[in-house]
C-alpha cells in the first residue's frame, strides 16, 4: 500500500529511529517501524484485518472515517483512507478490498 504522513513533523519523526524512540519510547518506535513495513508490503487495507496482532480496526464516533492498528498498549498508530472518492462498498461502508492509499495521521492513546 501506499501511505502518506498527514505532518512534516510525523514525517521526520518517522524517518528516524532516535526521534521515534525520544517521541513514543523504544518499544513503540519498534512497533511502529513493524506497522509501517507491514503497510508497504500489504495491497490493501484488508491485509491489515488479517495480520496477527496489528488489530486493525475501524474507529468510532468523530473519528468513524479512521482506522488503528496496535502499537504498544494504550498507543495506536491512527490513519485513514487517502483516495478521492474513497472506495464504498453498496451499503455505505468502506470496501477495505480497494482502499490502497492511507493518510497517517498521528501515534496517540485516542481513549483519552
């Protein structure tokens, strides 16, 4: 899949191994580094749903147009869908099969 950083600052971050371990903690930065690399090999975001332990799933509410993966409990790496018109299936919800382009936006805790 292709994937884009929704912040320069993200972006730097994640080129980096030291900053990712200063921004987020080793073992997240190492986590991290895993998501990405599995991102790129995947065709699409329905390969995410089947990866063991990613637990990629949709979000709810103000964020019901993004998805997460795991990371270090309680961190998330948070993206959504990076197409236009992003790929619907005929009941309205994402067609994950098509969606191959993902905005990353941010590593956070979103239960706060």
């Amino acid at each position: 899949m292709d994937f884009k950083f929704k912040s320069k600052k993200m972006k730097k971050i994640c080129s980096d191994k030291s900053k990712m371990d200063r921004e987020w903690g080793t073992y997240n930065a190492k986590k991290l580094q895993i998501r990405i690399n599995q991102i790129k090999a995947a065709d699409s975001l329905e390969v995410l749903f089947t990866l063991p332990g990613a637990r990629c799933h949709q979000l709810k509410g103000n964020r019901d147009n993004q998805f997460a993966v795991d990371l270090k409990h309680p961190f998330r790496l948070i993206f959504e869908p990076y197409h236009d018109p992003v790929p619907l299936k005929e009941d309205g919800g994402f067609d994950t099969a098509k969606i191959t382009d993902i905005l990353l936006l941010e590593v956070r805790d979103y239960h706060d």
